[in-house]
C-alpha cells in the first residue's frame, strides 16, 4: 500500500459536522488524499500506461493497479463509516475545474470507469454538492508540462531537469493556494467538505483557522 492504514489501524473517532471545539457552528473539512488512477488521466492515460509499462513491466503494472484499487476501497469506506448528512456536504475535487460544467465532467470520467468520480456520482445522488476546485490555466498549464514530461526524453542536462521540477513544484504550490481559497470562500458555517486531493499537496497551511481539517485515513506526505 502506498503509505495508507488498514482497516484495524483507522482511528474509529467519527468527527460530528458543523459542531465547533465549543459546540458551536464551524466548518469542516474531511481530506482524503487520493491516487489517480489511468482513467483519471484523460488524454493523457496512454502515455501514463505506456510510460509504466515500460519502467515496471506488466506485472508492475498489474500490482500498481491492484494497490491503486485497494486504496480506493478503503477511502469509500472511510466515507461511509462517518455516516454524514449529505445534504450539508460538499465536494471538491482534484484536476475539476471552476467552469460550469463540473457535474458533466464528472459524469464522464465515471463513465470512462474512474472511481474517484463515479464516487462523485453516489455522493451527489445523496444530497451532497459538487464544487469546482480548481482554476482552469493552472490545469492546462500542468497538462502541458506533464505532457511534455512523458512524451519527450528524459533530458541530458541536470540544470534543465531541475528547472523542470521548479516549475512542475511551483504550478503545485499555485494550485494548492487556490484550492485552499476556494474551500475559504465557499464551504459555509455548519457544513462538511470533502476534499480528494493528489497525495503530493498539501494546502492546510492556505486554510482559514475556523476550517477543522479530518483526516480518516491519513495526512498528506
């Protein structure tokens, strides 16, 4: 597994929403980082198995997607153990643009056998409401360079690798900063958001202090 508990090792304290350390109104936010997995990718899944293939093999594929699944089986559980109203629930989500056109999107990575978004389409058949998360030419602007990345060859020169990973690290920061604004600015007092973030980011330190931030499974790297 990649660095997540089993189920014996969760914490069993359901964290009640709404409900401040003085039992008055706040916000919570349950994090959950995720691992994408090839129907996540979009475009880019071709690549993203080529590339895998070629470094582990087709059985270090096979055990990349079986532990990828595992992870995703324990964050649904996760969710169902803390037997939210999901009517006072909302939903953000890594890689989902701000523009009008989130459920749609959603619907069809579903459809392409996502997990993590056809997880998206139970929860907001209960009640819960789906966010765009995420400013869109910041996405294409990561689109791009992870496009470069795997379908160019790795470079010759160290000094042009590292200014790949400062750029690659920056856009991460960037992102981080504007998701934390967005759950700021959107999830209200009394409300529980669910937030699946990749597990390289790490953006609490961008959140309001009245945000509580849960982690069921475990906190991001």
């Amino acid at each position: 597994m990649i660095g997540f508990m089993s189920a014996n090792q969760r914490h069993t304290h359901n964290p009640i929403p709404g409900e401040g350390l003085a039992g008055g109104p706040s916000r919570t936010l349950i994090y959950l980082p995720i691992v994408h997995t090839q129907a996540d990718m979009g475009a880019l899944k071709e690549s993203v198995a080529r590339a895998t293939l070629e470094k582990t093999g087709r059985a270090g594929l096979a055990r990349k997607t079986a532990a990828i699944d595992e992870i995703w089986t324990e964050i649904e559980a996760a969710i169902a153990a803390l037997a939210l109203s999901f009517d006072r629930v909302r939903l953000y989500q890594d890689g989902l643009p701000v523009c009008g056109r989130e459920a749609e999107i959603v619907t069809e990575l579903a459809q392409a056998g996502s997990r993590n978004h056809q997880l998206l389409v139970r929860l907001m058949a209960q009640g819960a409401v789906l966010m765009g998360t995420e400013e869109g030419d910041l996405l294409v602007q990561e689109y791009q360079l992870a496009k470069q990345s795997l379908t160019t060859r790795a470079p010759r020169a160290a000094g042009v690798a590292a200014q790949r990973r400062a750029l690659s690290e920056a856009l991460l920061q960037r992102r981080d900063q504007f998701i934390a604004q967005r759950i700021n600015d959107t999830l209200k007092d009394g409300e529980t958001g669910i937030l699946f973030l990749g597990m390289l980011h790490s953006l609490e330190r961008d959140l309001q202090p009245d945000v509580k931030v849960i982690y069921p499974l475990q906190r991001p790297r």
